[in-house]
C-alpha cells in the first residue's frame, strides 16, 4: 500500500510489562471532525510486544496543521495465519500536532476487520464499464482518481 498520508508515525520497542505475545505493526489515519480524512498511512515494520521479555511498543504520530485527529491501528501476528486488526487509539492531536501512545497489547478500542481496514486505505477509482459475472464485480477501463480535499471545504 503506497503512503499517501502527510504525516509521519515512528515505532520502537521498549521495556514494559506486556499483556500479549506478538510481532505488531501500525498504521494511522487523520481526520477532523467536521468529515475530511486521510487515506490510511502505509504500515510500519514489526516491532515485538511480549509478556515474556517484557517489552512494549512506543509509537509517535507527527500530523499536520490539515487534520486535528488520529486514529492508530494495530495489526497483531501471534502464531494465528490471519493477524488481528484493533483500532487502539482515537484522540485529538496535541498543540505540537504529534500523539505519542504506548501499546502493551491491552488497550483496543474496537476490533477491526480487515476488510474494513483495506477500505480505509483503498484508492478511489472511476470505471467506465461496470459488470457481473458469476457473482464477481468485473471493472473495465477504469482511472484512478487521486482526490485532494482542500481546506475548507466541508461535506454537507
């Protein structure tokens, strides 16, 4: 997934007591209030959360002066085929415009399917032929769209 995302996210792991054993890797998106968002940030490398050598995820999210909100999502692998998606922290940025959280592994907000998640970091695209075929959605010379919301504008 290619980051079309302003902002920035920096994840280390550090001592801490731990509540899983898992590889974890993050993802944000920013938003604001009034409806305008990010595309979903590319995810980071993987970074150990374990009970058993007590460490812990640090992660910092350096936004923009364009969004006043973030949402951190954790995908966990933990011997499962399938990770875990979570989203972990919803909040408004602070005066410096960065959000900085610590993941032991316990703190979900809600649980995210990941189907939901690729939605969130989707590109938009427009088809000009749109079909079924055997119950399969068959797109045909389509464009990608890369769609910038200024500033101002609000959905109504």
């Amino acid at each position: 997934m290619s980051n079309n995302n302003p902002g920035s996210i920096d994840v280390t792991s550090v001592g801490g007591s731990s509540s899983i054993n898992a590889s974890a890797r993050y993802a944000y998106s920013m938003y604001n209030i009034e409806g305008s968002s990010s595309k979903l940030s590319g995810f980071t490398t993987p970074v150990n959360i374990s009970k058993d050598t007590n460490t812990v995820a640090d992660i910092e999210v350096i936004g923009t002066d364009k969004y006043s909100n973030v949402r951190i999502y954790r995908l966990a692998y933990s011997g499962a085929v399938v990770p875990t998606a979570d989203l972990i922290l919803d909040q408004a940025f602070n005066q410096n415009r960065t959000v900085n959280f610590v993941d032991d592994g316990s703190n979900s907000i809600a649980p995210v399917s990941l189907e939901e998640l690729s939605d969130i970091g989707s590109e938009f695209i427009i088809p000009k032929t749109f079909n079924v075929k055997k119950n399969h959605a068959v797109l045909g010379n389509y464009k990608r769209s890369s769609f910038v919301m200024n500033e101002g504008l609000v959905r109504t």
